[in-house]
C-alpha cells in the first residue's frame, strides 16, 4: 500500500521515528504554497529561511534514498493549495493512505484533520516528537487551580526531568529562578561577540519566489542569509552560544544597544521552531556545559527556563485556549497599527532602533518585543490582533503556537490576565535604565509634558486612568494606582491632554 508521508516547513527533525527504517511504500511529500505565505504577510527572510531549509531538508532524505516529492514555489505542478496539490499526487501515485505530523498551529490542525473527509482516504496523524509536552499537558497541571503561572509548571517540569537540580531533588544553588539578576543593562562591557551565525546565498530562492509575486516585505540581504538552514549548522550555533555567550547571556539577556543589537543571543528560536533540533538537546547540552565550561548558574538557569519552562507553557496556553484566542480584546482596543511599523520611521529612538531591527534581521528579542513594541502597542490602544499579525509575520522565529500567546496574552493582555498576572507596561524609565536609546532620542525620556516629552510616559499614565475600572483592584498595580490617586486633578489632566495629542498624531511621532 501506498502511503504518503507529509512534512511541513516547521517539521524538519532528521531524528523522527518515520525515519528510522526506509520503507519503499513510503512518499514523503513536501510543497511550497503560496497559500502558507499570504494568510498573514511575512518578512522576506521568513520565506527564504522556511524554503531554505525544507529544500536542504527534502536533499538530505534524498541522500539517505528516501522517496519524496518535492513541490517548489515556482513547480508548474503547484497548485498552492494543500488540499488540490494532494487531490493530483494522490491520483498519480496512487496514494492509500496519508500520515502526517501533527500541525502545530491550530489552523492546520483543523484542515489535516478534515483530510479524510475531503480527499476520502484513509488518514494517520502522528505526533512530531519535539516538544517534552503533550498539547493538553499545561491545561491538566492547572486543572484545579485558580491562576496559571508558568513558575510552578516550570519548577514541576525541573523535577520530572531532573534538570539543574542536586542529588536530594532540590534546586541547584537552592533557587528555581534567577530572573532577578538577569536584568543588567550593557554599557559596551564585556565585548559582545561577533555574529555567530552561518551565511548563505539564496539569491535563487529570492528570485523565484519574486517571479511568483509573493506578497513580502522587510529587507535581506539574500547573498549573505544568516540563519541556519540544516540541523548541522544549528548543533554548530548552539555551541558556538555555550562557548562564547552563554557565559553573558544571563547578565545581559535583557539588555538593549543602539551600537550592538546581538549582544549575547543564541539566535537558536528559529532552528528550535522548525525542528532541525530539539529543546531536549538544547537544554541537556546547556546542563552539561554548566560544569564543563564553570558557566554561572544564573545564565545556565535563565536560559534553560525560556526552553523547558517557558515554551512548553505557552504551547500549552495555546492548544487550550484555540479556537478563538486570536479575537480577545480585553480593552475593546481599535487604533490601528501607525505607519511607522512598516517603515520605522519614528522620532522615538526606541521604536525607531527596535522596529528597523526587526526589519533588517526579522529578529528583535524579547525585550524589544515586549518592553519597547509592544509596550507602546498597548499603551497606545493598537487593535490586539493587529499587532498579532504583524508580529505573525515579521519575525523569522514566529510561528502562531508559540507568537499568538507571547503577543495578545503576555504582551497586550488581551485575554484579560490568563496568561500574565498584569500588564507588562512601562513608561521611559524602564527602557533608559535598560538600553542607550534614550540617549540620542529627539524626545526626552525624564519629561512628561510638552513638545519634547517622551510619549511613553503620558501614554502609561493615561493608560492606567483609562483603564481603572478593570485594573484597580489588580493586587500587582496597587503601587500605580496609588500614585494616581495621589496626584492632583490639574496634574493628571495634563498628562491625559498630553496623551491624547500623540494619539492624534500616532503616525508623525
């Protein structure tokens, strides 16, 4: 019997069991559409480094004499569509059978799952063997309790894999979490390393996928592609971080500079969220490396928990709130997104450095994501599933599983406090006290009122008086509404008026 094995662009792990033996009734398929890059618009490097790196994935099963079929963006045959492109191969091949992984992204979930009932064939869903977690793993640890927190999943699954932890079950350094002292702002000491990542020439992919009117944006430098495109070159970044930054990383992974937007990351979300390694690898290589290389503990732990702790959670936020979490608007929030977003043209030196990131490297950490973008997203009342697409599609990283939550829950709030237990807001201070962007910025970061105050600043507070009647009896806010309340009528109408004129004018900021 014929069986059609399909693999998606995000499903690149070489170690699944579907290929441990090869079986000659296997075909295993794999297609370039255009319908997965139009359903959001994405950075041009997103398409370049998923077609990249399928394409090198799909010659490597060739080179070990798998079967495949192999549809480029430009192949004549291309329907673009998964389910017509299924509809031609499984009457050519005479297909009896289809065997997929399980989609990550709930979107797909529900097409692959209909497959049966539309192509009628016999259908076969496997799980893809990447993450430590099941789907519905998160929503049963939290199934009797009140709040989730990812801190108590994160410190149970420390325990059941027996990571950083001493021979009498307890924590390694008598602490679960070092977040306290990963907060350090970089003032050009020690040296940031230099980029640690491979470089490519995919001017032929860029050339099809131009010939096809793909609908991109962003810029590349696609001579020179510096991301990892095959399982090797992802081990070789992932020790190139260990013996080179990890060391830093938990000082400084919160740290943001004008003059070096690397700084000290493993740039390892993009292999780890197509599969070409595995967070079990990362996380057993990162332990290993704490005793091998004398690394501190706080940079091994803060590391470790974004993997084990922190991803696995909100995959878990994710399967248990789809379908429909993309729609949560907590503050009935409907400016749409400035013009600025698409060009990074700001006189705010903090958007302007984060946003041009973004789009020069479709990368920007997550401080830049939360503390500056975001930030200013949900202080300036931007519609939360907005900023979810453009999130969706400038970062190479962002795939929706692990980008929807980050964005509406952590970053925007927008599911009213299920994910994070407030808002995660700043005025100016915050971002001077962790980069040097305020420094050169036309705007000033410690004035509140006036031509050249700095609009995080009215914009925050008048965000908490907009809000009160669902943030006030927030326990975490007590301090904030305190000042509020403190401050006299006069004073904070100044601040609401001042607000108000950057609203009105969000685009020429």
């Amino acid at each position: 019997m014929k069986t059609l094995r399909l693999l998606l662009g995000d499903q690149l792990n070489i170690n699944h069991s579907w290929f441990n033996d090869n079986d000659p009734n296997n075909l295993y398929v794999m297609m370039e559409v255009k319908d997965e890059t139009s359903y959001v618009k994405h950075h041009v490097q997103k398409i370049l480094g998923i077609f990249a790196a399928m394409r090198n994935f799909d010659a490597e099963l060739k080179q070990r004499n798998f079967s495949t079929l192999y549809l480029t963006i430009s192949d004549p045959q291309n329907k673009h569509s998964f389910i017509e492109n299924l509809r031609w191969i499984i009457k050519k091949y005479t297909i009896k059978k289809i065997e997929y992984q399980e989609p990550d992204e709930y979107r797909l979930d529900n097409l692959f799952s209909s497959f049966s009932k539309l192509l009628h064939i016999q259908v076969q869903p496997f799980s893809s063997e990447h993450f430590y977690t099941t789907r519905q793993c998160v929503m049963n640890f939290f199934e009797d309790k009140k709040q989730w927190r990812m801190e108590y999943f994160y410190r149970n699954m420390r325990k059941k894999h027996n990571v950083l932890m001493d021979n009498n079950s307890k924590p390694l350094g008598g602490k679960w979490n070092y977040d306290a002292d990963n907060r350090k702002s970089w003032k050009g000491k020690p040296d940031a390393s230099i980029d640690l990542r491979p470089s490519h020439n995919l001017e032929n992919i860029f050339n099809e996928i131009s010939q096809e009117k793909i609908n991109f944006f962003g810029k590349c430098d696609y001579k020179n592609f510096r991301w990892p495109i095959n399982r090797a070159e992802s081990l070789e970044l992932l020790e190139s971080f260990i013996r080179t930054n990890l060391i830093y990383f938990g000082d400084y992974q919160d740290a943001m500079h004008d003059k070096n937007w690397f700084l000290f990351h493993s740039f390892l979300s993009f292999a780890l969220n197509t599969k070409m390694i595995s967070p079990m690898e990362v996380v057993e290589r990162t332990e290993k490396a704490y005793e091998e290389y004398a690394l501190p503990l706080s940079s091994v732990e803060g590391f470790i928990r974004q993997i084990l702790g922190w991803r696995e959670y909100i995959r878990g936020i994710y399967w248990s709130a789809m379908p429909g979490y993309e729609k949560n608007n907590y503050f009935n929030h409907q400016r749409s997104l400035a013009k600025w977003f698409w060009s990074g043209n700001t006189n705010m030196n903090c958007l302007a450095n984060s946003i041009n990131q973004s789009l020069d490297q479709a990368y920007a950490h997550h401080i830049q994501r939360l503390m500056v973008i975001g930030n200013f997203a949900l202080l300036a009342g931007i519609k939360p599933e907005e900023i979810h697409q453009w999130y969706l599609g400038i970062y190479i990283d962002a795939f929706e599983w692990v980008e929807l939550p980050n964005t509406l829950g952590m970053s925007q709030f927008a599911d009213g406090g299920q994910l994070a237990s407030k808002p995660y807001v700043s005025s100016a201070s915050y971002i001077n006290k962790m980069s040097n962007y305020c420094k050169s910025c036309h705007y000033d970061s410690k004035v509140k009122i006036g031509d050249k105050a700095c609009p995080f600043n009215s914009l925050y507070w008048n965000f908490f008086e907009t809000h009160k009647d669902k943030l006030a009896t927030n326990q975490r806010l007590g301090i904030v509404y305190n000042q509020l309340k403190r401050m006299d009528s006069e004073q904070k109408k100044q601040l609401v008026d001042q607000s108000q004129i950057y609203l009105k004018n969000i685009d020429f900021i």
